[in-house]
C-alpha cells in the first residue's frame, strides 16, 4: 500500500480542489522557461496539456505516431461532450453530474476526482467557444444541448455528430499557436517506445522515428502519458487502428501501476460485424438513441423470417416486436446507461433474436421519431392535416439536421438506406475506464510521469457515461494537469537541462533496439494480424461482455500460449530502419500480449458485476449485474513483476462519503 | 510586410488581378462586338462606328489601358501556369479529371493561348492594318474623311480560311469566357452558393453571344461577299 | 452495384523504397475479395498475402477507418479518395467496383506533399498552414466569458461548423491540377471569420496563412471546383470566395 496514496485533498468534497489549487506549489514564470515536459499523445488530454502548458511558459515536446496532432482519435467521438451548466433549466447542478457520473461508473470510481471533473466541466465550454468551436446552437443564437444514457438531463453539448473533431481541433488550434511560437517542438510520426528513469524520477523517452527507424532520446523533467484506451487489444473495435497501449505498458513495466484493466465498455450502438474480412468497428453515436427505439421480433418465426428475407423490418406489426430496453428498464428507456444496452442487446441474441444472418444484430428504429418530429414541424410550418407521407418526410428532414452524417456514414458501411429501414446495430470495445493508476494530481506511481484522459483509470470507475470522454479528457488537459504538474516542477527549477547520454538513457534506447532486433529475427511464418486475430477472438469471447471464473482462466493460459508463439513464429517483412508498419503493428501486439493477461487475471480477480465488468456469477435473479460494495469496493492496482500472471495487486479502498452506496437501478 | 504588397504578390492577388483584367477584357469585347454588329447596318454606319472609335480621345486614352489589360492577363496567366505545373512536379498516372471538373475550367491556358495566337493573326489583319499602311481607301460623307474599314472587314472574310480560322478562334474565346467569366467573380470574392447558378447561367448565355455574334459576322461575309 | 459475389482484381500500385528513391506503378491481382469489405480492408488482404510470401507490404497512411481523422489518402483510379462524393478512402467499399476490375492506386501527388514510402506522403506543409495563423488567441484560463454570454447567429453558427467539418486529409490539393491548398486554408479561414470570436484577429490570420500556404510551393486556385467535387466533407467553394475577400481588403487595409 506504500505507493498507492491518492493524495486526496482533505475537506469538504465542494473545497478540495480550490483548497489544493490554493496550496499546491507554483512554479515562477521565468523559472518554466527552464523546465521541459514530454506529452506523448495529442488527442484531447494531450493536446489540450500540450498547449496549456506552453502557454503557461513550459518548454513541451509533444509526440504522436500519426502525422498531425489533428488526427488523433479523440477527433472520432461523436455525439457531444457534458457541462453542468443548467442552460436548459432542468435541474442540472455540479453535484448532479458528479452523482451521475459515480452512479454510472457503478461505484468504482475517486469520488474526489469526480467532482473535480463536475466543477470545471463549465470551464471546458466557456474555454471552448472563446477558441471558436462551432457547437450547435439555437434560433436565439444560444448553446443548443441534448441527452445522453444514464441520466435525466439535457447537459450534452454537440456539433452535430462531430463533436470531438471539433473539439481536438480546438485543442489543435490551441497547439498550432504554440508550434508557431516555438514553444512545443512537435514530433509527428513518432512512437514512444520506453520512458527513460533517472534518480527514481522520470526523466524522458525512447522514440522511434517512424519515417527513418532511428531511435531518438529526449529528456525532460516530467513526462504526460496520454495515448488514450487499450480497447484494441480486442482487435475489432471502435478505436483506430493505430491506438495501443504501448506507452501505458512501458511505463507499466517500469513502475506505473496499471488499476482495473478489465473495465471495458462494450458500446452498444456499432455497426454489426459483416465478414471476417473486417478490420474495425464503427460506432453509432448514443445520441441516436435520443430518438431511435431498440427492438428485436418477439417471435423466433418473425427472426427466420427476416433472417432470410422474406419479411422486412418495416412490415412488422408493432405488437410483434419487444422494445426490450423499454419493456426491463421503463424509467430510463432506452437510455439506459452503454453497459447495461449492450447486455439485454446481447441477451436477445443469445437467445436466438439476432436480426441479420450472423445473428448479431438488433434493430435501432426512428420510424416513431420521424413521425413525432414531422408532426411538429407540420405544425410550427402551419400545414394543416398534412399526409402521413409528408409528416414522414418533414420528419426525416428534420433527423437527418440533428443526425445526418451518421446516417450517411451508415449508408456508407452497409448499403441500405436507414431513413427506410431501420438500422443494425450491436454492441462493440468502445472505451477503455482501466488504465494508469494516478493520483489526485494525475501523478503515476513513477514520480514526475503523469497519465492523463483515457489513458489513466480515474474517473469513470467500472463504466463510462456517454459524452464523459471528452469532458474528462480536456479537463485533464486544460484544467487539472497544468496545475496539478506544477506541484512536482516547483522542485525542479534547478535540475537544468538533463542530459541524454547518462547510463540510464544508454540502457533504455538499449533495451528497445534489442527488442526491436529480436523481432526482426525471428523471421517466423505468421502475420502480425494473425496473432493480434487470435488474441482479440480469446478476449471477446473469454473477456468480453459476460466473464467467469472458467473462462478467464483459459483466457489467461491461451493468451500466454499466444505470445509464446509470437515470440517464436511472427514474421515481419522489410527492415528496422526505415517506415515499416508491420513492425509498428508487432510492437504494439507484443504489448496487447501482455495486457491481455493481466486484462483476464484482473477479471478474475473481480468476482463481482461492476459497470462494464459483469461476471456470470455474480448476477440477481433477473439476470441483472449484482455488484458487491463489501469485498470490491476498491482500485485494483498492478505493479508489474515480470510476467503478467506474476503482477501484485495492491488496493485502494474506495470511499464514499458524499454519495451513498446503492445498487443501480434503471427500471 | 511592406503596404500593399499582398495586394499584388500572393496567389490570391495575383487570382484576383486576373479577375480584374479578365472583366476588364470582357468589357471591351462588349464594345468590341456592338462595333462590329453596326457592320449589319452598312457600310457607312460600321465606317462612321470606326471613325469614332478611332478618334474620340477617351477610346484613345483607353487603347493603352486595354494594351496593359492584355499584358497583364497575359502575362500573369502564364506566370500562374508555370507555377501550377511546378506545384505538382510528379504527375498522377491515371487521372479521371473529368469527374469532378469542365475541361474549359481546367485547360483555361490552351483556350487562352488559342485565343492569344489569334490575337497576333487579328492584329495584323486589322489593326496593323489600320495604324501602319495606307492601304485602306478613304472616302468623306458628309464632311468626314472615312476609311473604309467595311471593305476591309468584309473582304477578308470572303477568303475561306480565315473565315475557318476566325470561328474556331471565336469557339475557343467562348469556352475561355464560360470558365472565365464566372470564375472572375469567384477570384474577386464577389461569389456565394445563392448566386453560383445565377453567374454559371450569365456567364455561358454571355460568352455564346460572344462567339456567335463575331462568327456571324465572319460567315455572313462569307456568304455574301459585300461588293 | 456488383453483385454479392466475391471479386478479383488487378491492382496498380505505386511502389517508392523512400522519398529519395524513384518509384513505379507495380501489379498486383487479389482475388476473393468481398464487396462489403472496405477498399482498406482489401488492401490489407493484399498486404497479407505479401507478408506470406516474405515482401514488404505496401505502406498507406490510414487510422480510424471511419472517415474522420483524415489520415488515409489514397489517389484511385484517377480520383482522390476513388469514386464516390463525400467519402474517405476509408469509407470506400469494394461494391463500388466490379469483378476483374483494374484499379489504380497512387499517393496524394503535390510537390508540397511528397512521397515518403509507397503511397504515404508528407503532409507537415498542411500543418504550417494552420500554425501560421489557424487559431483564436486566447489561453485555456477558463476565466473566458460565459459561453452563452455571446449569441451567435444559428446560420453564421451553422456556416462556421459545416467550414470547420474539414478534415485535413489533402484531398482537395491531390486533385486540384495545379496542386492548390485553397479550399483547405479558406475553410479554416472561414471558421473564424464567421465567428465573432475569430474576427478580432481575422486580417492577420488570412494573411499570414496564405503567406505561408504560398512559402510552402502549393499552386493557385483556377477555380475548376474540383476540390469541392473530391471533398470527402463537402467543404463549400463558397469559403474560397470569402477568403479572397478577406485576403484583398485585409491586404488592402496595409
């Protein structure tokens, strides 16, 4: 327990992070001039930290494998990002938001750091419209909202379905101003592949450059970590096909605990698989079940019948379809937090409800919403008794202004038109909570390496609530880690530039090349894809939504067979100085390799149902999760020792003064 | 940044100073036409239109800013081809331009260039014609010394091939003005999506004017040779 | 439409060792390729086969695969981002082709864009653009107005996002004939023209940019429309024709 002291400032939950603001340690203007800190990843969090810190004064060397800051995968979310800024008047409040959001994550989550996110929520969008975000407005010129699962009230803030492009563009803009100052050295296309430790302190990276295959060393006298979730390790999922953990695990490897890695979110609103060519997932924003109903036929002989396709979705009467979510979940609809959409989505299935020919498949609807909104544009454009054709078609008018790009993204994937018919959807690895274990001040068990946005663990608990990303990932960046940084610079205004050929940076860049030369010659049989396949295929279906006790073990076994078997058989054509994406690609599936165990041995741990974390045996009657506050109230944080299945958890105790512990409850 | 100096050295200026000259040119070609339209009226009537143009010291003053109207499209127009070509040294191997753009939008320096060569032709036929021979008669109605350019201008176009060349010079002065016309107004800034159409729609019905009006002239000539 | 049946195809692929390194058109033939899978996902079908047989995969830039992080640039069949309006590579499927079907497939072609291996080009120059001026000066305090304190007209709002959907994949430059950035720039420079927030510092922005857009070797726009047609975003022309404005009276105004 020695390292784990989350450093939560005493007091009132409402004062602690003014009253730590006010006592932590400032570092003087002139004196930042003469610090450096690392920022791998410039998605929100890093991004955001980024520019925040240049402009504070601090010297920030950025890194991103892509090639511009611009295309990290924040730029993917879509549906909006939450503000308690109570501009609809419905009740909304600091203390609300942070009640959702500890309620949502199932009780797993800082309550500390939560109501940090709740306070300078706010902030984010003042901070945002003064940058020149284009988010959605009304008639009056006003900040237009809208409502996400998991909560009753309108505090989501859009640009239509492109909500984070327009916020890491912010973000992005905000970084360009310091690029063009000169003030943040900006390294695109390049991969951290270790963090460099000095005196017990983090004191730079190993990069390689991903054009030339040079290994690079930069030093600095802090390093951010915010490269975002691990949800590839599941190979299909809604994250880019460049995200990894490899940042996460390195620091991992030396020293940074790594808490709860198997809260994944399973999103319940992607696109169905299609084939086994496919590469990724992609996601439907939650927003659409703002207006689309989810329903499955109630009768197997209506799912044969649509599965081979002599009856259309369309052609069913309504009394034949069960609205699952609203039928088990009627005061939340089908606004039910991602988690608990994802297990009735596949519940139905399992039960043999599928609507497409995989059997993977529900149906998300907007017939009811075409014709709720047509009739009130009909009646706000003064068309008196309108056909049911044109309240349809003002109706789809009116979807397609809210919804439009998704519904052509929609088009794109599967071919059909869904202002027609109804869409497919199913749930998919969306969003990893898990991630580096940090401090109230985003400080890792590595003293001077912080993680921030979804690459840490702290907000979010066992589930995450839609439209909560983007809030906690700029939050981090803009609001808390430029503060919180300062506390540990304050000690490093003397330091002075550290230097890059000491003993320690010779064994780090030592330690990469050999692995990277290890690789190169094992000259084996099989693709990368090949094993980051297998592994992804174990992890859905060991680790994926439902998990026991059986199944995790055999996870654990297999995937350590796997990477026994990457390490002997993978092939990696080409060299390892020059642009080479297949062995980009090996080094991070070496790393998911690892991750993956550690994910199962974690799920294992967990006998309980939590958020996104549902353990068969730990059910209700109903088939509802059932969470266990007396044993699992805790973190579980993994200190690396050597190989996955040797880690050492050390806990830490959750507690909750401000919000009582309850079973959740969506009905 | 010295004052004024993106005003004539940066893309966007050197776009917008093609936009100018280019409305600039299209104006005279306006003026340039009705003269010629008065060749329908008669002799006398086109002699008289000529004389005028000749003499009033306004159209006087105007030839040199024409002259430099030319130049400058001119010779900013192949600046900015050069500088196109070199923006993408290593070409595509396959492209499929037409499925996203007009070929008069994209070949606006073949169309030009078609029309500069004519232009050399049309001076030396008219105006070099008119300014440095005495080769033109002259004639007086009612007290004014004419030259008798009708002669001139219509004797010309009894020759075939001139009249050949002249039609496809005034075909490819149209496709130049279809582009160039509504694309002027997008260089200067002076465009938006609501009168995107409106400009295409004026810009096609003017430059169709422009060919057919000089090339009735040509064939009606052609075809009945003034005596 | 082709049918549901699976495909086979010849593929012409510029190859390119390095950015120094001359490259050439190489053939290709995949076969059994489904029409619902992706263009990428049937280049990564493609790359499997040439790792079994022991060949360096072809190298493309891509990430989200779902049309938003403006990574994946490829030239096909004579089209940025192949057939199709207003979509990425990324989004293209391979129902758009036919069985036997030879499809070219090049970089992003612009001398300010150049070849960095295979069919990845270096698109920094597009990122100096926007440093030179592609952002509202203001620091992340959070001490800024109430974010409702300014109302802001819902069409300028509307004109600002739809300018601001842009997603910097180069696609407009790659099929401009002269190689021109300006729907690229003109869309940023609308985003902020058309905010209050952005118009403070509006003439120095627009300036700047193009400054640097010109420094870069990019071409000059010849308003072909080109770009609008092949932008996955369907970014207006009509930004083109308010930057020049701006540009002219900022530039007047010296």
């Amino acid at each position: 327990m020695s390292k784990l002291d989350s450093k939560i400032p005493a007091g009132p939950i409402k004062d602690k992070w003014t009253n730590h603001k006010n006592n932590i340690n400032l570092v003087n203007p002139a004196n930042k001039r003469l610090i450096d800190v690392i920022v791998v990843g410039t998605g929100l969090a890093g991004g955001a930290a980024s520019a925040s810190l240049a402009e504070m004064g601090y010297n920030v060397k950025a890194f991103a494998y892509q090639d511009s800051p611009r295309r990290a995968h924040s730029i993917a979310a879509q549906g909006g990002i939450n503000a308690a800024k109570n501009y609809q008047n419905d009740g909304d409040s600091t203390y609300r938001l942070f009640y959702d959001t500890v309620k949502g994550g199932d009780y797993r989550a800082r309550e500390a750091n939560v109501y940090r996110l709740a306070e300078v929520s706010a902030s984010i969008i003042d901070q945002c419209v003064a940058q020149g975000v284009p988010f959605a407005r009304d008639y009056g010129g006003l900040l237009d909202n809208r409502s996400f699962g998991g909560v009753l009230v309108s505090r989501t803030f859009y640009a239509k379905g492109q909500t984070g492009q327009q916020l890491l563009l912010g973000a992005y803009s905000a970084m360009n101003r310091q690029i063009a100052k000169g003030k943040i050295a900006m390294h695109n296309r390049h991969e951290m592949l270790d963090v460099v430790i000095v005196d017990g302190k983090a004191r730079g990276i190993i990069a390689r450059d991903l054009i030339t295959g040079k290994i690079e060393r930069h030093s600095a006298h802090a390093v951010v970590i915010a490269t975002g979730g691990y949800g590839n390790v599941f190979f299909l999922s809604t994250n880019a096909m460049g995200s990894n953990v490899t940042a996460a695990w390195k620091i991992h490897k030396k020293g940074a605990y790594f808490a709860n890695p198997c809260y994944t979110q399973i999103h319940p609103t992607c696109i169905p698989r299609s084939g086994d060519h496919q590469s990724k997932l992609t996601l439907m924003s939650e927003s659409l079940r703002n207006d689309g109903r989810i329903w499955v036929p109630k009768h197997k002989k209506d799912v044969d019948a649509i599965r081979n396709g002599t009856l259309k979705p369309t052609q069913l009467a309504e009394a034949d379809r069960d609205y699952y979510l609203e039928r088990r979940y009627p005061a939340f609809g089908n606004l039910v937090p991602r988690d608990v959409a994802s297990r009735a989505a596949k519940e139905r299935c399992d039960a043999g409800f599928g609507v497409n020919a995989t059997g993977e498949a529900v149906y998300l609807d907007f017939a009811a919403a075409f014709v709720r909104y047509g009739k009130e544009k009909a009646h706000v454009s003064g068309l008196h008794n309108p056909s049911e054709e044109k309240i349809l078609e003002l109706g789809r008018e009116v979807i397609k202004s809210k919804y439009g790009n998704l519904f052509q993204m929609y088009e794109k994937i599967v071919d059909e038109n869904p202002y027609m018919t109804p869409m497919m959807i199913y749930p998919a690895v969306h969003y990893t909570m898990g991630g580096i274990w940090v401090d109230y001040n985003l400080q890792t068990t590595i003293p001077g390496c912080y993680a921030a946005g979804e690459a840490n663990f702290s907000d979010h608990g066992a589930n995450r609530l839609g439209a909560s990303a983007l809030m906690q990932g700029l939050a981090d960046g803009y609001f808390v880690l430029p503060y919180t940084i300062g506390d540990y610079l304050a000690n490093e205004i003397r330091t002075g530039t550290i230097p890059t050929d000491s003993p320690e940076f010779d064994a780090a860049e030592k330690n990469v090349t050999d692995t990277i030369n290890k690789m190169m010659n094992i000259k084996g049989t099989k693709s990368v894809d090949h094993f980051h396949k297998r592994l992804g295929k174990i992890m859905w279906d060991n680790v994926g939504m439902a998990r026991n006790v059986e199944g995790l073990k055999e996870a654990m076994a297999e995937i350590k067979s796997i990477r026994e078997e990457f390490w002997k058989d993978v092939k990696i054509p080409g060299t390892a100085n020059s642009m080479n994406a297949e062995l980009e690609k090996a080094g991070r599936v070496a790393d998911f390799l690892e991750l993956g165990e550690l994910f199962a041995k974690d799920a294992l741990d967990r006998n309980e149902s939590c958020g996104g974390h549902f353990r068969e045996e730990s059910q209700t009657e109903e088939g509802e999760a059932l969470r266990n506050d007396k044993d699992y109230a805790y973190v579980s944080a993994w200190e690396y020792k050597g190989e996955p299945a040797d880690a050492v958890l050390h806990k830490e105790e959750l507690e909750f003064n401000d919000i009582e512990l309850k079973q959740r409850s969506y009905k | 940044m010295s004052p004024l100096k993106g005003f004539f050295n940066s893309s966007v200026a050197r776009k917008f100073w093609m936009a100018i000259t280019g409305l600039f040119l299209i104006t005279f070609l306006l003026v340039h036409l009705g003269v010629n339209l008065v060749m329908f009226a008669g002799k006398d009537a086109f002699n008289q239109a000529t004389h005028f143009m000749a003499t009033n010291p306004l159209i006087q003053v105007m030839q040199y800013v024409l002259a430099a109207g030319f130049l400058v499209h001119i010779i900013m127009g192949i600046k900015l081809t050069m500088q196109n070509k070199a923006a993408r040294s290593v070409g595509y191997a396959y492209e499929n331009a037409a499925a996203n753009s007009s070929w008069s939008s994209r070949n606006m320096i073949i169309s030009g260039g078609l029309v500069l060569v004519f232009l050399i032709l049309h001076m030396r036929n008219f105006f070099y014609e008119m300014k440095f021979t005495e080769n033109i008669g002259t004639y007086t109605l009612d007290g004014v010394v004419l030259h008798n350019d009708f002669l001139l201008v219509s004797s010309l176009f009894t020759t075939w091939y001139y009249v050949v060349i002249y039609v496809l010079a005034f075909i490819a002065l149209g496709i130049h003005l279809n582009h160039g016309f509504q694309s002027a107004f997008q260089s200067a800034g002076w465009k938006n999506s609501n009168w995107k159409g409106l400009m295409q729609t004026v810009g096609t019905v003017f430059s169709a004017i422009i060919a057919i009006g000089f090339s009735a002239i040509a064939i009606y000539f052609f075809l009945n040779p003034a005596q | 439409m082709s049918s549901n049946k699976d495909m086979d195809l010849l593929l012409k692929i510029w190859r390119q060792a390095d950015a120094n390194s001359k490259g050439e058109l190489v053939d290709y033939n995949v076969t059994g390729i489904s029409p619902d899978s992706s263009f990428l996902e049937m280049l990564d079908v493609l790359n499997e086969q040439l790792v079994e047989k022991g060949q360096e995969p072809v190298v493309f830039d891509h990430d989200c695969r779902e049309g938003i992080c403006g990574m994946c640039s490829l030239f096909i069949n004579g089209e940025a981002h192949g057939p199709g309006d207003q979509i990425t590579t990324c989004q293209l499927h391979m129902r758009s082709f036919n069985d036997g079907d030879t499809i070219y497939i090049e970089p992003f072609r612009a001398t300010a864009m150049p070849v960095i291996k295979d069919l990845v080009v270096d698109r920094s120059s597009m990122d100096k653009i926007q440093q030179a001026g592609g952002y509202v000066s203001v620091n992340t305090s959070g001490n800024t107005q109430d974010a409702n304190a300014l109302p802001i007209p819902k069409a300028d709002a509307d004109a600002a996002f739809d300018a601001a959907t842009c997603i910097g994949c180069g696609a407009c430059i790659a099929t401009c004939k002269n190689a021109s950035a300006m729907l690229f720039l003109s869309a940023k420079v609308s985003q902020f023209a058309l905010l209050p927030q952005g118009k403070v510092e509006a003439a120095d922005r627009v300036k700047n940019m193009v400054r640097v857009m010109d420094e870069e070797g990019f071409g000059n726009c010849t308003n072909t429309g080109a770009c609008e047609v092949e932008c996955p975003k369907g970014i207006s022309l009509d930004n083109i024709a308010r930057m020049n404005r701006e540009y002219l009276s900022a530039s007047l105004a010296d």
